[in-house]
C-alpha cells in the first residue's frame, strides 16, 4: 500500500508540474546582436527552471523543443552530486531573433539523442596494447621518470572543427589536430584507424610542433621576470565533468608547481562547444597571497611572420600568429584572447635552444623545460579565483578563407562580440 502511495505521489506531482508548464511553457531566449549566430550555446541552471515552471521531480530531465523539434541539448551534472544542475542547449539565430522554445519534461533515461559534436579522451595503455578510456585518472608521478601511458600520449578534446590535446606527462605542453571532416576522430589514434596522426589523412592530422615551447596554450607563471612552465608537478590528474553533444568539460589538477621557492597548486577546467574555433580555459591557483602573473602563449619556432596583437570589443586584448607554419606546411592561426583590463604583459621569449645547452627533462623527446620560442600574453590573478581565455586555431587547409590573417582576425572579433553579448533568456 505504501509503494502505491508513493507512486500516485509522483504521478500527481508530475500532472501538477506538466500542468504548470503547459500556463508558462515557453522559454524565451533573444540575440541582442544586428548579426547572425550560429551554434551559440546556453546555459541555463535548474535552479532558474525550477524558478520559472515548479520542482523538477527525481529521475526527470527538461528538454526543449523548437517548431516541434527537440533544440539538441544535455542535462549535466557539474557538482557531481549525481543530480543534473545545468541545462545546455544550442541554436542558430539570426539578427536581432527571438525565438520561443517549448519546454517538456521527460524521464531521464529516455532523453533524446544528438549527434555528437564534442568529445573528451584519455585512453590508457594496457597490456594487451589497447587503450581503456577512462574518466579520471593520475598520470605517472615525476620520480617515475619519463613514460607514455595515454592514447595519443595526450588528454584530447575536439569538436566538429578542431581538435586539442594537452600531454599527459611531465612536458604538458597543448598541441593541435586539424580536422577536414566534421567527425569525432580522437577515440582513434593509435588504432588500425588511425595509426599515424601525423601524416595527412583524409580526417586531417596532427599540424603543430611544439619543442620547448608553450605549445598551443600552454600554461606558465611570470615571477621577477623568469617564467615557471606549469609541468613536472608532484602530482597531475585528469577528470572528465561532462560531456555531450553540445558541451564537454574536463579538469586538469596539479599539486606541488614549483614557482620560485613557492609550491602552488592549481585546476584547469577546459570546455569546448560545437562550431567553435576555439576552447575556453578557467585556471585556478592557490596557495599563494595577494596577485600573480599566470601566463598562456604560442609556439613561435616556424614563424616568419610578425606576431600580432589587437583589442576587441568589448574589452578584450588578443594576441596572436598566422604563418605557413603548420606541419603540413600550409596556413595556420593560433590566438589568446582575454580581458584587456586583466593583462599585464605581452612578450615573446627567446629561440635559444635550452636542451642542447644542457637543460634537459625528457630526454627520450628533446625537451627542456626550459621555454623557448613562444609569444606570450600574462594575466593578473588572484588566489582561488579561476581566470579565463579563449584559445583559438584555424587551418587552412580545412578553410580557404583561414589562409589570409585578415579573416582569422574578423572571426576573432565576431566571437569576442558574441562572447561579450550573450544570448538573452526573457
């Protein structure tokens, strides 16, 4: 008698929640911008829903539909409480368009699905020479010495137009795949698939050298003007957050960051989302007082080209390169852009060759922790408080239009115009 109780309980909480929408089923959500937006992703916390429509019951999730067609979305858990928190959702708009969106709810296990449009991996190496994905894990610790234990020898994220990695070892500089095809790759490298990602394939390739640099947004700390590669901690880890058709989100942890004669600690939450030629990056650092100088930057070693440096608006500083200085030896842009009112300096390091004068951390791959032939941007931070860029690529080769510096600054401008408007949920 009691479980039919509570069952009638749920029911009749469900009809009162459906009724409840059905008076105020609409989401509201407007571009408050005069031009076009493609694959712009919302966020909306339950919270807001539970605001707007009552209480979302235990086991059930909200989805939204558009001229009845459910809006790709996903449900994520960011606290890992075990229940969902945020409500994420893509759309096109065009200038100045409001669109109303139908709100239903439905149970979680029967959520629609989408084509997946982002992806997080970090494959472990077995015995039998297979890779095991895994959600969380700790890479080798330094008194190991140097080992590749990841498919890819890399944490890798993507979406429909690039792809990231980031080195899972004591290096843990970023690097960059070009893609020519909108799939999802990276479960394949090292696979029959995919063997060697880097010649060119049909689905692209691996298109950056890195040596000793900071890479593709690699992380650094500027201290009385020497610079500390976040690498080669006491302790490095991985874990997935979420990810989706529309949103993927991961964080990367260190302890025991050797800066000067401090030992910081810091997380490094990446998101990326469908459409986008770029990646968001939150990092935040402790233990210390008052404010630091937390540095990203970009290989210089093919660059012919001066680097470049301009403010978007509104209120953004980006610095950046375009050269044929992929490794296939066509058009690549790579650029950091963040809050103009947050940098404090903008430099490029010298070219000298760290390893060969003797300063050598992985043997096995030439590197020196030393950083070289990278341009740099430094942010003002302070403790606990995360600090944000966007780290942007293109490849000529996947777009004829990335070949001429002037369009990859234009789309840069665009971003960081939407960036700075967002979608507007009435």
């Amino acid at each position: 008698m009691k479980r039919i109780k509570i069952i009638l309980g749920v029911a009749v909480f469900l009809l009162l929640w459906t009724s409840s929408c059905s008076k105020k089923q609409l989401l509201v959500v407007s571009n408050p911008l005069d031009v076009e937006r493609i694959d712009e992703t919302i966020i909306v916390k339950r919270t807001e829903l539970e605001q707007r429509y009552g209480e979302i019951p235990d086991g059930y999730a909200v989805a939204l539909k558009l001229d009845n067609k459910y809006v790709p979305s996903q449900v994520d858990d960011m606290d890992g409480d075990g229940i969902w928190d945020e409500l994420v959702f893509t759309l096109d708009f065009k200038p100045s368009e409001t669109l109303s969106l139908n709100v239903v709810t439905i149970p979680e296990n029967e959520y629609p699905d989408f084509p997946m449009r982002t992806n997080i991996q970090l494959g472990i190496l077995q015995s039998d020479s297979s890779y095991k994905e895994v959600d969380k894990y700790d890479a080798p610790s330094i008194s190991e010495g140097f080992k590749i234990i990841a498919q890819g020898e890399s944490v890798s994220w993507e979406n429909d137009k690039m792809g990231f990695r980031n080195y899972f070892d004591v290096r843990n500089i970023k690097d960059l795949f070009g893609k020519l095809k909108p799939d999802i790759i990276l479960d394949k490298l090292h696979t029959p698939d995919i063997p060697n990602y880097h010649e060119l394939s049909d689905w692209g390739m691996d298109i950056l050298h890195c040596g000793s640099s900071l890479g593709a947004g690699g992380l650094a700390m500027l201290e009385a003007d020497s610079l500390y590669r976040l690498g080669s901690t006491e302790k490095y880890s991985f874990e997935k957050i979420t990810e989706g058709p529309v949103r993927s989100v991961f964080d990367l942890k260190y302890e025991g960051w050797k800066v000067a004669n401090q030992s910081l600690s810091a997380v490094e939450r990446i998101t990326i989302y469908p459409g986008k030629y770029w990646f968001m990056s939150d990092v935040t650092v402790s233990d210390f007082e008052g404010t630091k100088q937390l540095v990203t930057g970009i290989v210089t070693s093919k660059l012919t080209n001066d680097p470049f440096e301009f403010k978007a608006e509104p209120g953004y500083r980006v610095i950046g390169t375009h050269d044929r200085q992929s490794e296939n030896n066509d058009e690549l842009g790579m650029a950091v852009m963040l809050k103009d009112n947050e940098v404090t300096r903008i430099a490029r390091t010298t070219d000298i060759n760290f390893f060969e004068r003797g300063y050598q951390t992985v043997v096995e791959k030439g590197f020196s922790h030393v950083i070289s032939e990278t341009y740099y941007v430094a942010q003002k931070i302070k403790a606990d408080k995360p600090a944000r860029h966007y780290f942007f690529a293109v490849w000529g080769l996947e777009n004829e239009k990335w070949k001429n510096p002037e369009n990859f600054k234009a789309y840069i401008s665009s971003e960081a115009e939407k960036i700075g408007n967002p979608v507007v949920i009435n």
